[in-house]
C-alpha cells in the first residue's frame, strides 16, 4: 500500500540524509513540539505517494504488493471451496483515507486506514453448493473485491536494540474492514460448461456477501499482518531520533 511505503520513505530520508541535510522539496521534517504534528506526519505521506510503493531493500523492507497468501479454506453450509498459491494484488493503489500517530504521551497510538481495490488470484477446487445451486470445479480463480476499507489501530511502543538506541514497535494490532461489493471469476466450472458456469458465477456474484463472509477474514488478517511486518521492519533499522525531531525517549 502506499500509505504504508509512504510513511517508511519519510522515516529514510531523515534517516540516510542526516538531520540536518538536505531533503527533497516535496518533504519537511516535523518535530515533537509541532502542535499539529500529526498532521504534518499525514502531509509528508501524501507527498511522498508517487515517489515509493514498491519496498526498501536497504532497509530489509519488503514490497506489499503483491501479498502472498496461506491457502485459504471455506468448509461449511455444503460447500467446500479452497484457494491455493494465492496473491492479493492492489496495495499500491490503495489511497490513504485517515492516519493518526499520537506521539510523546503516555499511551502512543497509531491509527491508520486505506482504502481500494483488491484482487485476489489464485488456483481453486471447488464442490458443494451456493445456497440453492450446486458448483463444482478447479482452475485459475480471479475474486475481485471493491472498496476494500480496512482500519489498522495499534499501540506505538519503545523498544531498545542491542547498542541501547530507541526504536518504535507496534505492538498488540487490532483491525476492522469493510468491502462494497465482490465479484467472483472461476475458470473451468462444472468443467468447462459454459452455459453452467454462467448462470452459476451470476448467481455467486449476486449471492457474493454469504462468500466473502467466510474469505475476507483469513485474507485480511493476513493483509494486515504483513503491513505491520512491513513497518515494524523499518522501525528496528531506524532510531527514534532519526524518524522525529525533539522526541524524549523514556
């Protein structure tokens, strides 16, 4: 996502560019004593979008996009269908749509939401039922999902690396999401019957809430799951100090 990338790049900059040197015209630095820090922190992200999406190898930050997906199995109400070497495609276009990282208190928070669309591609078996309609199958699967919202909130914690420097961590992640509408592509149906394969996939798309109740939670959960991965890697290569100015280390 490059929300996420965005908030790693403004770190690195300050970071590989010393405090005092020279950054780029479209990022400023932001301090602790800034009584609208958040918000600055949210203007540099934005910035900074076209600039970085793709991952920060010298920071051991890996790309988002695509994520890599455990198998995913949906096995009740008469059917039995399972997605294998699975990808979520569509992070990097994801908009940031609200982002809150309070800093220098007591209880540190981070709050942050994106929004898009997201597909998944992946091989699928398949036997059982659609409510009324039987299905049945294996093939390449494309299930593209619209206005995909999903809000991260953490705790923003200090931790100390071996030589005694500062670094954050989010710790004990919480998420919720939202999606407005998801249609399902599934290749080599009822082997290859089109006329079956049709009316089947019009009815999945139409009946596609009763499927993505069961999907959705094992993908996003593993979403979120590398999104924190993702900036916890960039918090343990790059100090307190070198991410905000004029910040008090406990």
């Amino acid at each position: 996502m490059q929300a996420i990338f965005s908030f790693v790049l403004f770190g690195i900059f300050c970071t590989t560019l010393g405090e005092e040197s020279y950054l780029p015209p479209y990022i400023k630095t932001c301090h602790i004593d800034d009584v609208e820090i958040s918000k600055c922190i949210k203007e540099q992200i934005e910035a900074s979008l076209p600039y970085f999406t793709k991952g920060v190898p010298e920071l051991n930050v890996p790309s988002i996009d695509p994520v890599q997906l455990n198998d995913i199995k949906i096995d009740g109400n008469g059917l039995l269908l399972k997605f294998t070497d699975a990808a979520m495609h569509g992070l990097s276009e994801s908009k940031l749509t609200d982002l809150k990282v309070n800093v220098g208190v007591t209880d540190q928070e981070f709050r942050l939401v994106f929004k898009g669309n997201l597909s998944l591609t992946a091989k699928y078996e398949v036997d059982g039922r659609i409510l009324i309609l039987p299905i049945q199958g294996n093939g390449d699967a494309l299930v593209y999902a619209q206005g995909v919202e999903v809000e991260i909130n953490s705790k923003l914690t200090q931790v100390d690396d071996p030589k005694g420097e500062k670094h954050f961590k989010l710790i004990t992640p919480t998420y919720k999401y939202t999606i407005e509408k998801t249609t399902f592509d599934l290749k080599n149906l009822f082997n290859g019957n089109k006329q079956l394969a049709e009316t089947t996939l019009q009815f999945a798309n139409e009946n596609w809430q009763q499927l993505m109740d069961d999907l959705a939670p094992p993908a996003i959960k593993q979403i979120v799951r590398t999104c924190v991965k993702a900036i916890n890697k960039f918090f343990a290569n790059v100090t307190i100090s070198r991410i905000i100015r004029g910040y008090k280390t406990s």
